[in-house]
C-alpha cells in the first residue's frame, strides 16, 4: 500500500493544514485494516514530519492505540488561533510527556521513567478530517492521526517522587469563567505504561520514539469548543497553557 499510503498521508494532512473536510478517503486510499492505517501514518511522518505521538485507551476497551502529532514542533503557549480557524476546532488538556533521550522498542518500565525529562500541562488541538468521524471506521480514524490538529505545550517541570497525576486538580477557563475541572486522569503508572507500549508501536510506523518527543497521554478535560473569542487557559500544578481566539 505504499504509494496508496503516501497519497492517502498527503489528502489528510492537506486537508487539516486547510481546515476543510472530506467526506471519507477515497475508496482506493481508505484502509481496511489498522496495519494499512499505520502505513499511512509512517508516509506521514516521512513526508510532514512530527514532533511526537498521541496515546490513550484502544476503543475497543483494551489496550492502546497512538498516531503522530501534525505539526514538526509543538506550538508554544500562549497560541493564537484565528476566529475562523477555531470556529470547528476543539481542544482537549491534557499532561504531555517531553523525553530526555531516546527509547528503545519494548522499553521498561525503567527505561521509561528514566527517559522522562519533563512533564507539562498541554492542550491537543483536537479536530477531524471527516465531517461526521462516528461514520468512519477505526482504520480511517488511526490513519487522520485519531483527530490531532497539533499540541500547544504550556508549562512544565521534572519529574518528582510522589506526582500522584491520576489525582491531579485541573481547571479550564475562558476570559475568566470556569468552562470545566477535573481532578482524575491517567496515573503515573498508567503514563508509564503506555509510553512502553508506545515504543514498540512508533518503532513499527516511524523510527522509534526519540529525544525531545512531545507525547500528549489522553484527555483529562474535553473535547471543548472553542468557537468562542477570547482566551482559554487551563492549568494545574505543572503551571499553565493557553489558547487565545480572535
């Protein structure tokens, strides 16, 4: 599938770059299996490049599934973002992972933890390629890089004995009034799992996870529209990150 995979690579990613949407990839690009999704997502990383990965929970309930981040660098906070761009974007807060230094396929949980450089607040900017993504199936779902328009990466800080981040306290506000809060996400533990998980998985579609990666590790707040001008800023204890419409 490997010149149906860059083709198909190139229609997604021309297609978040512009805002647009299409209906579905066309039948002789669409994916009918994740193995050809991941196909995609390796043309993308070649020929767009990526500044790391997206990992959460596999809808199916068990375990994970990861694609890469559109953008060749996280976007720095505060981003702004045009009125028009925002009107069919959303975002979700989510804690972001940088690394240190590179991992291994199948790395440990050691070698995970060792890695970590630093923890950050972020937000995922969160949009589909496809008007209606329910109508779409998982293939074509991993192969639109599971909806990522790109991160902004807020502040963040080291690693410490004792971050308890499945309890962490987090607030998203717009030009001051309380949008959501949240104080349950994905432990630490949890973090470091999927980050294991995730080597092997970005070994097979790219060339591994490497030193200075942004990995953003699921949604704690959203998805949230930010149709709305103004400012919408989410923090917690690693600080804060902001998004500025208008």
């Amino acid at each position: 599938m490997s010149d149906k995979a860059a083709d198909a690579a190139d229609l997604l990613a021309a297609t978040s770059h512009s805002g647009g949407t299409i209906d579905g990839l066309p039948d002789a690009l669409r994916p009918g299996t994740p193995a050809e999704a991941m196909a995609i997502q390796s043309a993308f990383i070649r020929r767009h490049g990526s500044c790391g990965w997206k990992v959460g929970p596999h809808p199916s309930g068990s375990g994970w599934c990861g694609a890469p981040l559109r953008g060749r660098s996280a976007q720095p906070t505060p981003h702004r973002l045009s009125y028009d761009r925002a009107a069919a974007m959303r975002i979700e807060v989510e804690v972001a992972i940088v690394l240190g230094s590179d991992l291994p396929a199948a790395a440990s949980a050691a070698d995970v933890r060792t890695a970590i450089a630093k923890t950050h607040i972020a937000l995922e900017l969160f949009r589909s390629s496809y008007p209606d993504p329910k109508q779409q199936d998982f293939p074509s779902l991993l192969a639109d890089s599971l909806s990522n328009a790109g991160v902004v990466l807020g502040e963040g800080r080291a690693p410490r004995e004792g971050d308890d981040f499945g309890a962490l306290e987090m607030t998203l506000v717009h030009n001051g009034d309380t949008l959501a809060g949240t104080g349950k996400g994905a432990a630490m533990d949890v973090i470091v799992e999927m980050l294991g998980w995730l080597s092997g998985y970005a070994a097979e579609v790219g060339s591994g996870l490497k030193r200075g990666d942004v990995i953003i590790t699921g949604a704690r707040l959203g998805p949230l529209s930010v149709a709305e001008a103004g400012t919408y800023r989410a923090s917690c204890a690693l600080g804060g990150v902001e998004l500025e419409v208008a």
